[in-house]
C-alpha cells in the first residue's frame, strides 16, 4: 500500500494519511543496507524487488524531511513529496552498496536534485511567454522523436531540423528557458536522469555535511572524466562549467582567454562534450 502511494501521488484527502503511515517505518542500518545493496545486485529477481521496494520505503521520511525544505518555492508538499520520491528511487538503481558509503547520504543528493529541478522547471513555465512555451514543446517532441529514431540526444543542427526551425531560434528558444549562456543543464551522459554539469558545481545554499559528501561522490567521477580530455578541450570545459571555482564563463570569455573566436569555443565545448558522453557510456559511470 506504501509503495503504491510512493508510485501514484497522494491526493490531499490522502496526505496526512499517507504522512503518518511512513512515519511509523523504521530506518535501516548500515548493515540493513548493506544486505539489501547484496540482494538488489545478487538475489534472484523476486528478492531483488523486494529487497528494492524495502529499501525505498525505509527512506520515504528522508525524502518528506528533504521536501519541507523546499515548501513556499512553488509547488505544493506533496508535489516535492512525490518528486522526491522520484529521486529516491533513480538513488536505488545507482548506488554501489559496495563503496561503503550510507545509502542516506547518496539518495539525499538525488532527492534534491530531483525536487529542485521540478522547482526550476515550474518557475519558467510561469515565466515564460505562450509563444515561447509553445516552441519549447515543438522543441521537446521533435527531441524525443529524435531520441527515439536514433538512440541519442540530437545536436542543435539536429534539433532545428526534426523541429523545422532554424539554429538560431533553438538559441533563442533554450535561451529564453534559461539554457544559456552557460549551458549548465548540458548532462555527461545521454541517459536522461543523468547528473547535469549544474549539479556538480559550487552553489550558495549551505548543503548538509550528507548533501557535501553526496555531491562529492558525483564531482569526483565529473572531474575524472573530464581529466581524460585532451588538454584545450579539458580547459574549455572547466572554464565554462565553473568546475573549479564555481563560476562558470561565457563562451566570449573563454574565448579571450585562449585568444580565439567564441564560435571555434563552440566547436571545442561540442566535441568534448561528446566525447565525455562517450566516456559515460563505456565506463558506465551515470
């Protein structure tokens, strides 16, 4: 009955409902944990679903305790809830029970990322212009038609063409979402949960010492990605996405720095991003 209001979510007559029930759930050790982490990788599929559907319902309070964080920014409770929940169990599929780190501290940087991104995504539909909303959604489904055809994320040149519009306008259009100029919802690998370049970099909220070492976790599998590259392309990348520090740079900033056009910095920041993707995907990283 839990997971199935896990999965749907919970109307308003249901909330509290639904907030008391998993308040009578009792967390997991570590070693709890570790023993599920075993199942979920080596049980046959029956214990494998319930050693995940176990581990999902002994966190549902972290994601209510994450949630309440972020009431007032938008969207209702239980919408965070559920989004939460969301983030959770992509957290379950990811986790290497075999590093020794608490589950808790892993999820908690899921969870958030998933809430915050719902937050984000809510604040420009409000935002933006009908002819604008109206374009992005021309944009999505050519997108996911493409995605579909051809098994990968298409370029901007691709994306013009399956949406009938030119480069400019999917500028324009990602610009006006918020896309740019810094590009930091670019993902490391096509998969789409994947941890965006955004994710990884410094912000000004003050993350809990869970959250730090969640987000440390993925930055170090960023960054040793990223010191694969070749040198310039290695550069370019860190200097747009603030990797380093934080702040990320403008392609015409970048371009000062190397001394060359922001068009050719483009053209370097495309095809290392491909190439990481291409990392992402033999290593199995995201």
């Amino acid at each position: 009955m839990i997971m199935q209001r896990t999965l749907n979510r919970p109307t308003t007559d249901s909330a509290d409902d639904y907030l008391h029930e998993i308040g009578n759930i009792p967390l997991l050790t570590m070693e709890d944990e570790r023993y599920l982490g075993d199942k979920i990788k080596n049980g046959n599929p029956v214990e494998a679903e319930q050693a995940t559907r176990k581990l999902i319902v002994s966190n549902l309070r972290l994601v209510v305790s994450i949630a309440r964080k972020y009431a007032g920014h938008g969207l209702p409770l239980m919408d965070l809830i559920q989004e939460g929940n969301l983030g959770l169990m992509r957290a379950v599929v990811k986790f290497d029970f075999e590093r020794g780190f608490k589950f808790s501290t892993y999820a908690t940087w899921w969870i958030r990322q998933r809430i915050t991104r719902a937050i984000n995504d809510q604040c420009r539909i409000v935002r933006l212009p009908v002819c604008a909303l109206q374009g992005l959604a021309r944009l999505h489904r050519a997108s996911q038609g493409f995605l579909q055809e051809h098994g990968r994320a298409p370029s901007r040149d691709e994306l013009a063409l399956a949406a009938c519009t030119t480069v400019e306008k999917v500028d324009e259009l990602l610009e006006a979402e918020g896309r740019e100029p810094m590009l930091l919802e670019t993902r490391i690998s096509d998969d789409p949960e994947a941890a965006e370049l955004a994710d990884l970099v410094a912000d000004t909220t003050q993350p809990s010492s869970e959250e730090k070492a969640a987000r440390a976790i993925l930055r170090d599998q960023i960054l040793a990605a990223v010191d694969a590259l070749p040198g310039r392309e290695r550069e370019v990348i860190i200097l747009r996405f603030g990797l380093h520090d934080g702040r990320p740079r403008s392609r015409h900033e970048v371009g000062k720095s190397f001394g060359i056009s922001k068009t050719r910095i483009l053209q370097i920041e495309r095809s290392a991003l491909q190439e990481l993707r291409q990392q992402a995907e033999t290593v199995g990283w995201f």
